[in-house]
C-alpha cells in the first residue's frame, strides 16, 4: 500500500506469550489494516518512509523510545498528526 493512502497509524502494546510486543498498525483508505511488530524485517523501512512523511507527529526515533519507555499496558500512541 502506498503511504498516500495510509489514514492512521497507532503504536500498540500487547502482551505475547509472556512478553510486551510493540506494534504498529497503519490503517489505509480502502479500510484495509495491518500489524507490524517492531521486531519483523519491515518495521525499520517504514519507519523510515513514514519519517520522510510529513504527517507525522514525531520522528520515528522519539516515538519508538517513547513507545520502549511507557512500557507494557501503555495507551495507544497516535502516529499520525
């Protein structure tokens, strides 16, 4: 999907076999979403492509240290502005 079609974008926490995951979940025009866990091997080019996107509300950098920080239970954090 193309970031110009992307809607929103949340930073999620979830509890996963006995550890917290962190996850983001864009959501697109068509309705369509999709879970990317900050562990998979596309985490890293997306954040880098919604940094080159100037919707964000923070850099990548701030948020995925933010989102490490606030830790397991953490409210949802909105990524798009």
């Amino acid at each position: 999907m193309p970031l110009a079609s992307l809607t929103r974008d949340t930073l999620l926490h979830r509890d996963v076999h006995s550890h917290d995951a962190i996850l983001m979940a864009p959501a697109f025009a068509d309705g369509s979403r999709i879970e990317i866990f900050m562990d998979d091997p596309q985490w890293v080019p997306l954040a880098e492509a919604l940094d080159r996107d100037s919707r964000l509300v923070m850099p990548s950098a701030t948020w995925q240290v933010q989102a490490i920080a606030d830790g397991p239970g953490a409210a949802p954090m909105e990524l798009l502005g």
